[in-house]
C-alpha cells in the first residue's frame, strides 16, 4: 500500500514569492491534515479537512496560507507571499474517519514533509 | 491546558543496548492517549506505540514498551536491544479520545552508536 506522497520534497525560495506544496493521501482515508514543524519542535495542526470540507482551520494563517481540497482526495497547501519565518518542514498526514465514539483513536499516517527555505 | 515535555534534547545509546526516553505530561483531563512517534531523516513521523489513559498494562510493541506511571505523568519510551536504525527523532504526542489534534513535545534525537 502506497504511503502519503508529498511534493516537492525542498523548495527554496525568495521571500515574497508565492508557493505550494502537494499531497496525496492514502486511498480511502477522508481525513487529510497539514502540519508545520518549525526546527527544534513538533508538529503543529494548520488544518483538517473531512473530505472535502475544512473542519478545522482554527490554527491556519489565512493572510496568507490557503489550503484546498476540491475533490475529496489531493490537497495543496499555498503561502503567498512568503516571510522568512515560513522556513520550516509542512507536513501532510491522513487518517481513516475516526470510530467507535469518543473512547477510540485513529492512526494518522504521515508524508515525508516538504521542506522549505526562504531567503 | 496540554503540555508534553520532553527534557532531553539528545541521547546517546551503544548498539545492542537499551535505552529510556522520557516524557511527561500535564492535562486535566481524565481520559487522554499517549503516543511515541520516530521521525527519521526522511522526515516521516512514524508511529511507534499508544498508551490510553485507562488502560492498567503498559503498552508494549515489539522492541518498544511505555513505562506510564499515571500518578507521576510520566509516559517513558523504552527501546530494548537498540539498532542502527533506531538513530532518529522521537516525539511523545498527547490527545483526547474522539479527537484528531496531537499535542507534540519537542522531541529527543537518538543516536545509536556502532
């Protein structure tokens, strides 16, 4: 079974530039999350999708991050224009729909992340 | 409010032999998950063991077991007979059940050495 793809894999790029990174998820999962891991921690939830519906953006920077998902299955991450403080690893994960109620947890299965550069 | 903390930046650990990754937690809640994760080079998280908050055994997953002490807040990854390919980044993630938002720490780089 293929694994999330993500790509690129790096970009550099200048700041004030736009971006955009790519994600596959598993076949079949419904959950898609995007992820920002900064140097030195771990990763921060940006945003949830259930399908194709943003269930949870509350942590996206939406002056500039977007985040779409149109039909249910690949996703794209854009920051436009890019600050120096985007430098970091964005990372995709997917899950199945979370069952059995409120006692049970779900694997989230995640890409290799792309890792970005601004100069 | 959730926080994992994990004090040590960096370990070392002789081939073959075991080592203990600490982490503590803090929540108020009284039903969570603990979760290890090991995120190589390539930069995946790859989840390694979970530990429910009610559960009375510790978790074990092959070379990996959870050391939980509940009244310490303590949730400890423990790595029997290291490997080579154990040298990675290894984050303790906390959540709620029914819920999909991880609380990270700020993880611990193990490195095995041959």
């Amino acid at each position: 079974e293929a694994g999330v793809v993500q790509s690129p894999r790096y970009k550099i790029i200048e700041k004030k530039q736009p971006v955009a990174f790519w994600c596959n998820p598993i076949s079949g999962h419904n959950t898609l999350y995007w992820y920002l891991q900064n140097l030195g921690q771990g990763p921060e939830l940006l945003i949830r999708y259930e399908n194709e519906e943003a269930v949870d953006d509350s942590q996206l920077p939406k002056d500039r991050f977007s985040a779409e998902r149109l039909k249910g299955v690949d996703s794209t991450l854009k920051i436009q224009p890019a600050e120096l403080g985007d430098s970091a690893v964005y990372l995709c994960a997917s899950s199945p729909k979370l069952a059995g109620g409120s006692r049970f947890y779900n694997e989230q299965f995640f890409g290799p992340g792309t890792r970005l550069t601004v100069l | 409010a959730q926080k994992i903390t994990q004090t040590q930046p960096g370990m070392f650990v002789q081939e073959k032999e075991a080592v203990t990754l600490d982490c503590t937690y803090d929540t108020s809640d009284q039903s969570y998950g603990l979760f290890w994760y090991k995120q190589p080079s390539s930069g995946e998280m790859i989840f390694l063991i979970y530990q429910g908050s009610y559960d009375e055994q510790n978790a074990t997953e092959g070379r990996y077991s959870l050391n939980f002490q509940k009244a310490r807040k303590s949730a400890n990854l423990v790595i029997s007979a290291s490997q080579l390919g154990d040298s990675a980044m290894y984050f303790c993630a906390m959540r709620r059940p029914g819920t999909y938002k991880y609380i990270f720490g700020t993880g611990t780089r193990l490195k095995v050495l041959a």
